[in-house]
C-alpha cells in the first residue's frame, strides 16, 4: 500500500478519567485548571469534556494529567483507522428490473367538480 494515506483516529479519555476521580461536573475542573494557569471558559471546559478536541495546548494537556495524576496516554488513545478496500466494479450486484413490476402512473380526478 504505498503512497495511501494512513487515516488516523483518537478516542479521548477525559470523562472516563473524571469520573474515576469521582468527578461528575464540568464546572468541577475549571478551578483545578485555573489553579494551573490554564484559564477556560466554562463552555471551552464544557467542549474540552464532552467533545474530542481538535487542538489541544500542553499547557492544558500537563494541567489535565497532573489533576488526574495520569499520562498523555490515559488522556489520548490513538488508532489507526482500518482500511477500507475501494468497490471493485465486478463487486456490484446487478439486479434486472422485470417491466411488469413497474408501476403505473396515478391520475388524480377530482370527483365532484363543481363543488368548489
């Protein structure tokens, strides 16, 4: 396969890693990360928990795994995407349509033409 780009994937960790500190609430990391010099929002928290983020600063990313007393790598699991084998054009099935089958277009007649 040379010369195919590799797709890679992460998963993110952070709300597993909260709650096995028994932390259920957003807003309970935002002190924790000020304390550390790293300033959120409560929504940038709110995205940084709930979503995968897309960029991260070390600076967030050290505040996170000294609060958590963990690793980058408990954070971020990388992966490699598997795959995928492009369709090949004898892999399609062919299916014969049976002209009997075809529907028949509908008329619609008003049938009282008069009442309006």
């Amino acid at each position: 396969m040379a010369g195919a780009a590799r797709r890679l994937g992460y998963h993110w960790h952070l709300r597993r890693l909260m709650a096995a500190h028994d932390m259920w609430k957003t807003t309970e990391l935002t002190p924790l990360l000020r304390e550390r010099g790293v300033n959120l929002s409560p929504a940038q928290v709110y995205r940084l928990v709930t979503d995968m983020p897309e960029r991260l600063s070390v600076k967030t990313l050290v505040a996170l795994c000294d609060i958590f007393d963990c690793t980058p790598n408990d954070l971020i699991e990388p992966y490699v995407e598997a795959a995928r084998r492009p369709a090949a054009a004898g892999d399609a099935a062919v299916v014969e349509l049976r002209k009997e089958l075809r529907p028949q277009r509908a008329r619609i007649v008003d049938p009282d033409p008069g009442e309006h």
